[in-house]
C-alpha cells in the first residue's frame, strides 16, 4: 500500500514536531515557573513583616481602645477596611491567564467562582468583577456581568510595581464602597502538580486572620515595647493598605506560579501523548513498508517463475 | 569614626531585598522630618514618607549609601533595622530616563486634575509627582 505508506509518514512527521514544540513549551514553563517561585520567596519575607508588625499594633491598639471606653475615634480609614459593612454589592477579583494551552488552569478558576456565587447568592445585579487575564474577563463579559476593571498582558513573573495599578485599584473600591466584600478568586499554588482553586474573602480584613496566621517566629522577635513615630494611629492607617496591597499581590503571585506549574503539566501530557502517537505511527509505517516490500518481492518472483515456464 | 559602633540594616520590598548590610548611621526621610539611628537606639516604628534613605559606613572612605524609597515604615530593634517599603532603589539603580517620563507624565496628569477638578486624580499625580521628584532629587539628576 504505497499511498497509505506516504500517509503515515507524513502524519508520523507532523506528530513529531508537535512533540518537538510542546517539550520546548514545557521548558519554558518550568524555567518560569522556577523564576516565580524565587520571587514568591522573596515576597513572603516582605509579607510576613509587614503582618507580623501589623498584628502587633492592632493588638495595643484594641487594648489603648479599651482603656479609653472606646469612645475614641478611629482612623476612618482603618476602620473601613477592618469594619463589616451591610453587603449590598461583593466585589470579585478573578485571576486567570491571558493564553491557552494551561489544561484546566482557567475552567478550575471560573468555576470556583461560580460555585462561590451560587453560594452566596450572586448575580449579576449585586456583583462587580475585577478580572485579571483575558479568559476571565471575556466569559463574564459574555454572561453580562458587570466588569469594572480589566487587566491583560501582565508579564510572567509580575513584579510589584507592575500590579501596584490594580491592586490600589481594588482596596480603592472597596474604601469608596463601591462594594462591601472583596472576593479573590485565584488557584492556589500547592505543588507541581496539584493546584487548589479558591474564592477568598479577601475585604474586610478579619483582626482574627491577621493574629492566627502570624507566625510564631517573627512574633517572637516584635515583642519589645515600640516608640511610635509618629503615632499609633497614624501607622495603622500606613500599614493597614499596604498589607491589604500586599494580600492581593500575593494571590496574583500565588496565581501566577499555578499557571506556569498548570502550563507545565498540560504540556507534559501532550509531549506524552505525541510519544504514544508516534510510537504507534511508527508500527504502522514499519508495518506498511514491510507489506510493500512483500509484494514487491511477489510480483519479482512471480514474473521469474512465469520467466522460468 | 573610626570604631564607630554599627548595626544591620535590611530593606525589604516585595520584590526582593534591595540591601542587606551593617551601618553606622541610618537616615529616613519621616512626614515630620529627617530621623536618625545610631546604634543602640531604642526600640522604634515609624512610618516613612517617599524620600531619601543614606546609610553611612564604617569605612570613612566609602561613599554614603543613598536609597529612593517610597513610603512603608522602619522598624528599629535589637540593633537591626529593618525597613518595609512599596519599593527602595539604590541610587545606581534608578532609571533616570524612566524618572523624567514619569515626572512629566504626573505633571500633565495634575495639570489635567486642575482643569476638570477632579480631587483624585490630582492626589495621585501629586503622588506619582513626589515620586519621580525623589528618584531624581536621589540620583542627583534634579537641577
């Protein structure tokens, strides 16, 4: 069979070098991957100072609140940020990729967030969307939900200063009250294969979270008795948003590293899967080429015989 | 100076840590003005305005360290201090070409903020102003 010969080994081709392509993409994930990962190491030192300091203020702070009856006023600011306000209207920031070919990344993200809607009863009256990535912006734009704020083409390793914009952008919103929670919805980074989605409450802060999660070493090393400069309040009311920012950078950190591990992965299993193929082509074209080779040995040796008689 | 007594100093960043080393002397720029640590000062917080940081060294001969930061806070404590900021760039590092689009861009936008009235937009170009005026007034490119 010459033409189906030709065939396989045209297709055998093809399958190759789609191989060849998705091996190279699965590097290139993993070196980001690998980049992103040093970085979150850096960020967590930061995030872990600034919570440890911050845990420690509001703890003496409460306690100064106390002494005074509580009749003393609040920085309004920290106060927003920390107050339960009546929800009227949730905020939900929907961290997804701008490209493809990350398996599962982007349809696991969105359906947290679905499923985190349905919980709480959300539609798209009392719901506004802040969406990094375009695959997140572009369904719920499709599903005629209310999107306040798009972000696109944010570089493989975000550095701080590139997200600054929309993460102002998002406790900016939530202090103006044009919603009263702050949802995060974003995959968690477990290891390189396992991801887990998540829909957080991200605004209000809870005074509870920010004591639990402090961890114990850095406490441990605050415990000393502070001059303020200039006051208590007022440093509340410094480090208040810059631990919020801080929260929302590390979920788009936090993102960001599942997409290059969830990239990775997808690439991994298309490299296999175009092994298989090509294992399987190559039988099939050894296969032909052998029956080729049979028949052609026939014809000779029956134009022989026939020669012979 | 010369056995001047000397402490750690660390900047952290969300993007990494900019410097890690000892000192003499530490200057932060404060909302309310300049403050100083020496070694073996006492237990301090204190929030930082967008300003100029300059470590002195032991070595005499060694130029000053001098930092753009933008805001966050220093923390003074067991001899070490530890500074938390948005962002800090030694002064090698700035991007002065950067700098001066990012100036000219804040005036316009204020410029734009006065004609509209519009109260946060201008804040923040005053901000983004305070920025780029102190990335230049650090890298001693601000005439």
């Amino acid at each position: 069979m010459p033409a189906s010969l030709a065939a396989v080994k045209r297709k055998l081709e093809s399958t190759r070098s789609t191989r060849q392509i998705t091996t190279a993409m699965q590097m290139v994930s993993t070196a980001k991957l690998n980049q992103v990962q040093h970085h979150t190491k850096t960020y967590q030192a930061y995030e872990s100072q600034v919570r440890a300091i911050l845990a420690s203020l509001v703890k003496s702070h409460i306690a100064q609140l106390r002494e005074q009856d509580e009749d003393s006023k609040i920085d309004e600011r920290i106060s927003s940020l920390f107050a339960q306000r009546e929800v009227k209207k949730v905020g939900v920031l929907v961290i997804t990729s701008d490209r493809g070919l990350v398996g599962s990344y982007n349809s696991n993200v969105i359906k947290a967030t679905m499923d985190m809607m349905a919980k709480h009863h959300l539609n798209a009256d009392n719901t506004v969307f802040l969406t990094i990535g375009k695959n997140g912006s572009e369904f719920f734009k499709k599903r005629g939900m209310n999107v306040v704020y798009e972000y696109t083409g944010i570089s493989d390793v975000p550095s701080y200063t590139e997200v600054r914009g929309i993460v102002r952008k998002a406790v900016k919103l939530y202090r103006d009250g044009v919603y009263d929670q702050l949802y995060v919805s974003y995959s968690h980074y477990v290891n390189r294969i396992i991801s887990h989605e998540k829909s957080e409450l991200f605004l209000p802060i809870s005074p509870n979270s920010l004591e639990e999660e402090t961890s114990e070493k850095v406490t441990s090393e605050i415990e000393s008795e502070y001059e303020l400069e200039p006051d208590l309040t007022k440093m509340i009311s410094v480090l208040v948003p810059q631990y919020a920012n801080s929260l929302v950078y590390g979920a788009i950190l936090d993102a960001k590293t599942s997409e290059h591990a969830s990239s990775a992965n997808a690439m991994r299993s298309a490299s296999d899967n175009a092994s298989d193929i090509i294992s399987t082509l190559q039988l099939q074209y050894n296969r032909a080429r052998q029956a080729a080779i049979t028949t052609e040995i026939t014809e000779i040796t029956g134009g022989m015989t026939a020669e012979d008689n | 100076m010369a056995d001047a007594a000397t402490f750690n100093v660390t900047i952290v960043t969300p993007d990494g840590t900019v410097f890690d080393d000892t000192s003499t002397m530490l200057v932060v720029t404060t909302d309310d003005g300049e403050l100083g640590f020496m070694a073996n000062h006492l237990p301090m917080i204190a929030a930082l305005a967008i300003g100029r940081l300059t470590l002195k060294h032991a070595d005499s001969q060694a130029d000053d360290t001098e930092v753009a930061v933008n805001g966050g806070y220093v923390r003074f404590d067991g001899n070490k201090a530890t500074v938390v900021a948005d962002s800090a760039e030694l002064r090698e590092q700035i991007d002065v070409s950067r700098a001066q689009n990012a100036k000219s861009r804040a005036e316009k936008t204020i410029a734009h903020a006065k004609e509209v009235h519009d109260p946060d937009e201008l804040s923040r170009g005053q901000v983004h102003l305070a920025r780029a005026l102190n990335r230049l007034r650090v890298s001693g490119n601000l005439k």
